[in-house]
C-alpha cells in the first residue's frame, strides 16, 4: 500500500466545500492507501498565533467532522502535528535547503500574505519568519511519513513542488533518502457560496457547514441568491444563474433536480417554495453526517487521536533516523 498524507489546518468547522471538495475524495483514498491525516495546529499557528483558543477548539471539531463525514479511525491515522516532535526536527534541517528568496516567491504564500494584511502589514513587511517557513515545515509533514501521494487542490501545488525542490536537494548532498510526493488533485469541485461567490468562508459568510442546525440552514437558504430578474412568483426565471437550484444540484436526487429546473423554466414555480424544497433535501442530506458525529464523543475522539499520534510518531521516528544518518549527525 502507498502511503498518503494530507494535512487540514484546525482554524474551523468543515463546510460544504470542504465536504465536496476534499472530503468525498478522502473517502474513497481511505481505502487504497496507508492514510495519515494531519491535523495541522502548528501551521495553523503561524496565522493564529495570537488566538490559540481557536486553535486548541478546532482540532477536537475538525477532527469530528472528519469522522462524521465517515472516515474510519481504522483506516485512517488522525494526528496532532505538534505531538509529532519529529517533524519540527525535519523542518529545522530542511530550511538550510530552501532560500529566503525562493519562498517569497511561492505563490500560495504570497497570495496569503496579501491577504493578512492586519497581521503582516499592507506589503508584507512584517511577515513573520514561522509564515514565510511553513513551506518547509510542510515539506517536513510530507516526509516524516514517506509520503508518496498528496491529495491537494490546486492552491496547494505551489507547496507541493516547493517540498519536491527540498527533497531532490537533500538527495542530491546527502545521497538517495527521501521520496518525491506525487500529487493527487483533491479539492476538483469548488463550491460556490450562497450569495454566489466563487468560494465558501467563513469570513464570506456565505457558507453551510456541516454542524449548522435545521434553524441556521434555514435562514441562510432564504437569504440565497437568486435570479434576480425574477420579480413575480410565476416570472419564468434561469436556474443557471440561481444558487438555489446550484445547491439543489448538489443535494437534491436527480429527478427532483430536473423537476426544479423545468419548473423555474416554465415560471410554474415560485422561489420561496423552491427554498424550502432545498431546506428539506439539505437537512435530509446532513442528518446521516450529524447523526455519526454525535457518536463520536470527547472522550473518544481523544483515543482516535492519540492511536492516530502514536502510530505517526513511530512512522516519523523512523524517517528521522534516515535523515540524521544521511546527515552525519546519528552520533
Ligand atoms: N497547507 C494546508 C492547508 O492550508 C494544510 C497542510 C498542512 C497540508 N500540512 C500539509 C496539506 C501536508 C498537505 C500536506 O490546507
Ligand atoms: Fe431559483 Fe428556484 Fe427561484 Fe428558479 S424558482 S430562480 S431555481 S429559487
């Protein structure tokens, strides 16, 4: 079996995008591969240093979401990045291998940096040295675990290669040691939010997550944008351009989705019934989710992680002796 690694940074709750995004995807790897799956509190740290709190909160509910969506602790080796000391030994040796320069330049970074204005300033002159580096420390997650196979989206590629460059550097001064991850694109179907937005956030505020109540899922479902051409109840209207009906394809069975469609069409369907057609399919579509998340309690998410940890920390134990030894310094 190959071994595969990803990471999520524990900054909040699993939303719809995440679910179909990343989440169906790590389903069906759960299966094929030796599955270590990072719950990233350092890296989390490198923007949230100030609110560990948020930090702290969120490793114990993304860790839920996760296995409310239904990936088995059995399969799957949940751990907590900064129980795993090894890793923070790999990125102090990795950062002689990487340039200033050359992580300034990485996309993602500088795509994060702009929009951290409040905590790295307007130009990013007070970026820190943690956010710069945690390429590196990501390449570090990668390798301490012989990670072949990276599920990532595309905003991620830019640190997948920049590990790549880190393991081909390390290997061509210190001899053949660690493996080039390859990538599997995970994050294909990005999820626009409700108002409409290429993206779903929690800042956006335009986001369903996977924990909100028939309540919560109601208000922000009639707040969803529509085809605001449509003034009268029996207008014919472009469900194409509709949110609702977006979600509906999402959530609905196929031949309710066709009904909505023909029916907005036609104009024989009015958008406030419409809505509540998608508040019953959504909270039909979540239930099963929240239903398993409730059984999995504090205490017992608490032994997934710490089984999860353990089984990591041998793994990387491992990779870090390599390391040291093609290092010269396993005195
Ligand atoms: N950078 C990733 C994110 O922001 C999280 C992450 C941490 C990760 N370590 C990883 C992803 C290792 C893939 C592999 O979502
Ligand atoms: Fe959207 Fe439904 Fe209204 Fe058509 S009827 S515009 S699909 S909410």
């Amino acid at each position: 079996m190959k071994t595969i690694l990803t990471g999520l940074r524990p900054t909040g709750n699993l939303h719809l995008g995440h679910y179909f995004g990343a989440g169906i995807n790590y389903l069906k790897l759960q299966d094929d591969y030796d599955f270590y799956l990072e719950i990233a509190d350092v890296q989390a740290l490198t923007d949230n240093f100030t609110n560990p709190s948020k930090v702290r909160e969120n490793v114990f509910e993304i860790t839920k979401d996760l296995l409310a969506i239904g990936l088995n602790p059995d399969k799957v080796h949940f751990f907590i990045q900064s129980k795993i000391p090894q890793i923070a030994e790999l990125t102090v040796f990795y950062s002689n291998l990487v340039t200033v320069a050359r992580l300034q330049r990485n996309p993602t970074v500088k795509t994060e940096i702009s929009q951290k204005k409040e905590l790295f300033g307007n130009n990013g002159e007070s970026i820190t040295y943690g956010f710069l580096g945690y390429p590196v420390s990501q390449a570090a997650d990668i390798t301490a675990f012989d990670g072949e196979v990276v599920p990532v989206g595309d905003d991620q590629l830019p640190l997948l290669e920049q590990c790549r460059e880190i393991v081909r550097k390390f290997n061509s001064i210190y001899g053949q040691t660690l493996k080039e991850p390859e990538q599997v694109l995970s994050n294909t179907t990005r999820v626009k939010g409700l108002d409409g937005n290429e993206k779903m956030g929690k800042s956006l505020g335009n986001a369903i997550y996977l924990i909100d109540d028939k309540d919560t899922i109601s208000k922000k479902i009639m707040n969803a944008l529509t085809d605001t051409k449509k003034i009268k109840k029996d207008d014919p209207a472009n469900p194409d351009v509709c949110m609702v009906y977006y979600y509906h394809k999402l959530v609905n069975t196929k031949e309710n989705i066709e009904k909505v469609c023909s029916e907005c069409k036609k104009g024989a369907r009015g958008c406030v019934t419409c809505k509540k057609e998608l508040i019953e399919a959504m909270n039909k579509f979540l239930e099963p989710i929240q239903e398993r998340r409730k059984q999995f309690t504090d205490e017992k998410v608490k032994e997934i992680l710490e089984n999860g940890t353990n089984i990591a920390r041998a793994k990387s134990e491992e990779q870090l002796k390599k390391v040291k030894k093609a290092m010269k310094i396993d005195y």
